[in-house]
C-alpha cells in the first residue's frame, strides 16, 4: 500500500468492486459466470448448475433494531439472499450464515433472531448448513450465504435482454420505501416523547413490505409451469430505475419504460401522498421491495397476459436508442437511477 488515499466516496459501490475484482483471472472452466450478476454460476457437471449469491447487512447501515425486531431481521436476511438466486431462475437449496455481535446482545436476542431465520428456512424450504461466529465491538452483522439450483438451459443472466423483448415487474413497487418512511417518522416522533404511541394504524400492508419482504420464490415455479425462461432477470433491491438501468447496461440494449404501465398498491400510493411524494418516483427510486425484473421474448406475452402476479411496463430496444422513462404526457425522459449508493458522497 502507497502513502496514496483514494476516497471510497469517489468510486461508488459498483465502480469499488469493479476495482477491487479486476485483477482476478479464473482458474476453473467450472466458473460459468463470476462477479456481475445477482450470483455467481457454477457448472457442476451435466445438465445441473450451481448458483452462489452473498450479502452482507450492517446494523446503522442496511437495518435499525429500534423498529426492527430481530425475528424479522432473521427472516429479511434470509429473503434477500433468497431472492438474489430466483434472480438467476434458480431454486434456492442451502444457506449458510456468519453473524459478529456485540456483548449489548443477549442469548435471547439472537434466539429471536434465529427464530426469524428458521421460519424463512422452513418458508423457502432452504437448509441452513453452515455458518461462523465473531464478536464484535460494534453492534450486529450478519452475511448470508445461499446456494440454489438450476438447469443450465433454463439459467436467467442480467446480460440476454435482446431489442423488441419485453420487460416485465412482478408484484407491486415502492411499498417497502413508503413503509420505512412511515417507519423513521414515528421513531422521530418517538424520539421526541417516548410517552406517544407509533402511529402504525392502516400502514400494516407497506410496513410488512418493509419488515418482512418476501423473495418471489413463487415466480420461479410459475415460469416453469407458463413454461417462460426469461431472456434476462434481476431481482429489485435498489429501486426499479438502477435495476433496469443494470439489465440494460450488462445486456447492452435500451429500453422504454412507461410510467402509467408501473405497478403501485394504492395504499403505497395513498401514503406517498401524504408524504408529497410521487408515489411513481417511490416505485423507480424506493429500494427493497424484492420483486422481480425481467424480459420475455414477445412471443411469450400470450403465456403471461392477464397473469396477476406480473406487468409488462416496457420494451427493450436498440443501445442507441438509449434508456427511457415514458411520463404520463408521453415525453421521453432519460432514466436516471437515485437508488440507494451506500458509498456515495452525501
Ligand atoms: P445484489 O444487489 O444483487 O446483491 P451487488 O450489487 O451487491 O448484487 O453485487 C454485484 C456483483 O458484485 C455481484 O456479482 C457480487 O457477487 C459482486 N460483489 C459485490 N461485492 C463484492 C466484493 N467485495 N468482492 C467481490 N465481489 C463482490
Ligand atoms: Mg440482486
């Protein structure tokens, strides 16, 4: 190391692990696929591969135990990892789990916290094999491990979106940013007078989105069953702008999203009001709703029509012709991501 200082800040998430994972080569033909995708792939021999997805939460930073009980930790910790493998079209198989925790921690709270990551275990039918333990000075962390499978021709990368695709949603978007919002407003208010009670009432739907997001396990069957391999998937954990402008950067194609086509829940909707926001900005911008993003081949529209679970909300089209959000008055505005950037100068 030089007497050099380069601040994280300047590169951003994507461009510090881009950095940092340059200078590898591959040893093993086995490696399909490395760093870039929402796991890695490995061919384990024949018709079967193998997917690898890690995350890391840090408390302060991804989860504040003053509204976020343990037992949800454990359960969201596990969903976001879940999440990452259906991101690939792959069924997830084993987790692993390492946590550091600091002495403020009691046996009870890490049985709560255990318990959250068995229910998640026994709901995504994952098996958790494994793990490791530190102290640590500063509060919790906890990484996750998953491991899925997946047939090597039914593998969905980030990177084969192709012009006149589709580009489709599952779900509804933004209600886990409106139910954190609503969230850190009443730990202000709270804050203030410990004597008030939150004001939770009518929120449950955006708030449950928030605390105890589900991974969309259940697309992964429903696409085997409308017998749909999508031509690209990613899984919306920043914010559907930055997901798109990923798939569209590692596919290298444009695209056209529409603005009337995103599909928001009316309670999320109804909040976002109340907060004067744009409750579309909330569903392009709010991170962690964990839905899926993907491209089917238009030939496949008629499979997925009418399908409750999932919206087309766009097309895919030619690099050149960039990537664009479609407003309500049908001006073409360049899409932009304001997704969470952890390392971002504020
Ligand atoms: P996701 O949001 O789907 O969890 P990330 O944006 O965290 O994915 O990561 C993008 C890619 O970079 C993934 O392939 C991931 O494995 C890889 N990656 C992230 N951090 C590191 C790191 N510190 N070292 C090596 N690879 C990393
Ligand atoms: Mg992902």
């Amino acid at each position: 190391m030089s007497d050099k200082r380069t601040e994280i800040s300047d590169l951003g998430e994507f461009g510090l692990i881009e950095h940092l994972t340059k200078p590898f080569t591959m040893h093993h033909s086995s490696s399909m696929l490395g760093v870039g995708d929402d796991a890695a792939v490995i061919d384990i021999g024949g018709d079967d591969a193998l997917v690898v997805s890690t995350d890391l939460l840090t408390e302060g930073i991804h989860f504040n135990l003053m509204y976020m009980p343990l037992k949800h930790l454990g359960y969201k910790s596990v969903a976001v990892n879940v999440s990452d493998i259906c991101a690939m079209n792959a069924t997830p198989t084993q987790i692993t789990v390492s946590i550091s925790v600091s002495n403020r921690f009691p046996l009870e709270a890490l049985e709560e916290l255990y318990e959250g990551i068995r229910l998640a275990c026994d709901h995504y039918k994952v098996d958790l094999v494994g793990g490791d333990t530190s102290s640590s000075y500063s509060g919790l962390g906890i990484s996750i491990t998953a491991i899925g499978t997946v047939k090597k021709d039914k593998i969905s990368y980030r990177s084969g979106a192709k012009e006149y695709d589709l580009l489709v949603v599952t779900g509804d978007l933004g209600a886990a940013y409106m139910g954190l919002q609503v969230l850190e407003r009443e730990k202000e208010v709270f804050r203030a007078n410990p004597n008030v009670q939150p004001e939770l009432d009518g929120h449950d739907y955006i708030i449950e989105r928030q605390l105890k997001p589900e991974a969309r396990k259940d697309i992964i069957g429903f696409l085997a069953e409308l017998d749909v391999v999508p031509t690209s998937m990613i899984d919306i954990s920043d914010g559907l702008a930055s997901e798109v402008l990923h798939l569209c950067k590692a596919s290298n194609v444009g695209c056209h999203v529409y603005d009337e086509k995103i599909p928001v829940d009316a309670k999320t909707a109804m909040t976002a009001i109340d907060f004067n926001l744009d409750p579309n900005t909330c569903a392009l911008n709010g991170g962690e709703d964990y839905e899926l993003l993907f491209t089917i081949k238009q030939d496949d529209f008629d499979k997925i029509k009418g399908n409750p679970h999932m919206t087309v909300i766009g097309h895919i089209t030619n690099a050149q012709d960039g990537i664009y959000y479609i407003d309500k008055n049908g001006s073409a505005i360049t899409l932009r991501a304001q997704g969470w950037k952890h390392f971002d100068a504020e």
